[in-house]
C-alpha cells in the first residue's frame, strides 16, 4: 500500500495521529491533548465543552445534533497512554511509518509511536469522524456525541467525571484498539485493605496479646476458602494479596496490634463490592480469630459488565460490519478493564469496543497497520447512519 491509495478520511486521520503522538500524554498530563482535540471539534458543526475531573484535568464532550430528535450515538476514547517503557527503537513521541512484512509474509505498512495503538487511532478517527460529519445534520435523527477520556489507565477519572456530569446516551463504541476481538464484557475489579486488630503486649509474654500479624496469616491461608461466584464466561476470579504490613518499622519487643493487607478481587457478573463484603464478613466470623478484622475498599474499583450481542444496535453493528470486512464480528469477552466498565454498568450506556488494528499497548515499539484506519471508519460513519437513520425509527 502506498499513500496515494489512501482515502481522503483516512490521509486525514493519519495526520490527527501523527499529530496525536507528538503530544505526550501519559496519564495525569492529558491536558495539552485534550485541548488539540477541543480545538480540533471547535472547527466542526461538534460543540465541545470541557468537564472537569477535580484534579485540574478534564474530560472533552461534544455533541452534534441531528436533524430531528432521536437517540443518541457516543464514540468514547481514552485521551491518556502509559508512560514510555525500556527499549524503543524509535522516538515513541515522534510518528515513524515504516514498511514491514507481517507475520503471514506480506507488506504491511505501520504507524510506531507511543499511544500508536492504544489508544491514540481511535481519537484520531473520531476526530475525523467528525470533520466527516460537518454539514451531514439533515442525514441523521438525535445526537452524535463524542467523549475524550483522561486517566484510562489509571482510574478512570475521566470517564466518572463524564457519568456524573449526567451524559447519558442509548449506545456507544469504544474507539480502542480492538480489531481482532470485539469486546462485549469484562470482568471488574475491586481492591480493599483488610486489617486485623490484636491486642499489644510485652514480646516475651505473647499469651498476654493477640497478634495481629499471626491473626493475618490465619486469613490469608483461608482465601481461597471463600466461595466466589463461577461465571460460565469469566470464571472464577479469586482474591489476590498484594502486599502485608504488620508491626511497627522499628524493633520493639512488643506484639503487633495491628496488620494490613491490600487485596485485589476481580469481579464477574452479579459480584460487587456489598456482596463480596459480606462474603468476607461470613467468612471471617466462621474462622474463629482471636481478635477483630475489618474491610475497606479502596481504588479501583470497576464493576464488571457483559452487553447482550443479540440485541437490535449489536445485530446492526454485525450487519454493518460484515458489509464491510465480510466476515463476522469477532466477539469476545475481555480480560481487563477499561472506562467500557464505567460507561456501561455504572451509566448503563451499552457499550461495543470497537478500533483501530495494532500491536503493541503498553510495550515498547507499539504500532498500528495504517490500512485499519480506512475500515474502521467506514464502519464508524456507516453506523452512525444506520443507527442514527431508518434503525432508530423503527427501534
Ligand atoms: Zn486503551
């Protein structure tokens, strides 16, 4: 593939990512990224607004409305990358096109970069989005909305920021870099501190306190005692201790009173935070410590979700799909989590993730196949069309 055989949205959306990747934009200092695409939507028939995250960030939301009422269309990006990892071969904050034959033996031409493929193509797309949209309002019913998320890969300030502004929408793509599985559900997770309280006393007369630390380990050798939910899909997600920290920093001879655990439990459909305190709780009261134990949630904390792929938007978006890519749409459950979490079950927006083709998040030289960028915004402004056209008058 040369340039010349590229189409005129996909030179464009080429350019905003070349762009994209000059503008670091690792979680926490999203800002200057933001602002290229509030200016960027700024130019559009798009109004842009910024929500703030609380923490001198900010969310960018748009919307364009249609030529009657109707539902509303989101496209969603996370706006920030991780930080740059060992071992670039290029500049990660300077775009490199370069020509490379792929696994199968052919010539594929690649965009390297940090963000190159997560998820910095999916802004860029919707940004050409919707430059492509500008002067289309008579061809479409309701609302196209379009949100640019900091914190992804962090806590997903952004995304919460957005859900409690109160924006609400009837669908929404994802714009991650999910080409190859197109994912309809995940799995959350939850970390808590656990901490057992004991009773200090002298070291050499133990039987006089209860130790905290020893309280610990009885806790920690039940984990997996702890009946967990099974999901046909998502399995069984167990707790994981992730670090302990018992008795004082300095030597005393002295029983420890207290100890801490911090605990990671991913969540499966129909597990949250209640129900996995309270399973802690029944636990802990059958297990007979000496002293007392109590539980606090912390950050993250993600719900899991699961769309249902039979569902009127998901047969459209397969229809629109196969049109283009002939074939099905490769759905899958994920395995981590991302704003698809928040978005979907604490906004209940169904969500659909859905981008650009690319190898590489969070690793060094990550890339995206440039050619990607055409099909997936045919299949972006196709649907946009059918959900936001016939489709929504019959729905
Ligand atoms: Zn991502």
């Amino acid at each position: 593939m040369n340039q010349t055989a590229m189409t005129d949205p996909q030179k464009r959306a080429l350019e905003h990512l070349e762009n994209l990747i000059r503008i670091p934009s690792a979680s926490g200092n999203e800002n200057a990224l933001a602002d290229y695409c509030f200016d960027a939507l700024e130019k559009t028939d798009f109004t842009p607004r910024r929500i703030e995250t609380g923490d001198g960030r900010y969310t960018v939301y748009a919307e364009m409305q249609g030529a009657k009422k109707g539902k509303t269309l989101m496209f969603a990006g996370h706006i920030d990358t991780v930080p740059v990892v060992e071992g670039w071969e290029t500049d990660p904050f300077e775009p490199v096109r370069k020509e490379v034959k792929n696994e199968s033996g052919v010539m594929e031409e690649r965009l390297y970069g940090l963000g190159a493929n997560d998820m910095k193509p999916g802004v860029a797309l919707m940004l050409t989005l919707a430059e492509a949209l500008t002067g289309q309002s008579e061809k479409f019913s309701g609302v196209i909305s379009m949100a640019f998320l900091p914190d992804e890969e962090a806590y997903s300030v952004g995304a919460r920021a957005l859900i409690k502004s109160g924006v609400k929408a009837d669908f929404c793509i994802m714009a991650e870099p999910t080409y190859k599985y197109i994912y309809i559900g995940g799995p959350g997770k939850m970390l808590f501190s656990a901490r057992t309280h004991g009773k200090a006393a002298h070291g050499a007369r133990p039987q006089e306190g209860i130790n905290a630390i020893v309280e610990m380990g009885s806790f920690l050798a039940s984990l997996e005692n702890i009946p967990v939910q099974n999901d046909p899909e998502m399995g069984k997600q167990s707790f994981v201790p992730f670090r302990v920290k018992g008795g004082p920093d300095h030597y005393s001879l002295s029983i420890p009173e207290e100890c801490e655990c911090v605990v990671s439990k991913q969540l499966v459909p129909g597990e949250h935070r209640e129900s996995i305190f309270q399973a802690l709780e029944r636990h802990v009261s059958a297990l007979g410590l000496r002293g007392s134990m109590t539980f606090e949630i912390g950050q993250p904390y993600y719900l899991p979700y699961r769309e249902d792929e039979h569902s009127p938007a998901f047969k459209l978006f397969e229809t629109v799909y196969r049109q283009r890519l002939g074939r099905t749409p490769p759905y899958k459950i994920g395995s981590s989590v991302s704003d698809a979490n928040c978005l979907s079950a604490e906004a209940g927006i169904p969500v659909l993730t859905f981008g650009a083709d690319g190898y590489g998040s969070h690793q060094k030289n990550e890339y995206m196949k440039i050619e990607s960028l055409s099909y997936v915004f045919d299949i972006y402004m196709r649907f946009t069309f059918e959900f936001l056209g016939d489709f929504s008058a019959q729905a």
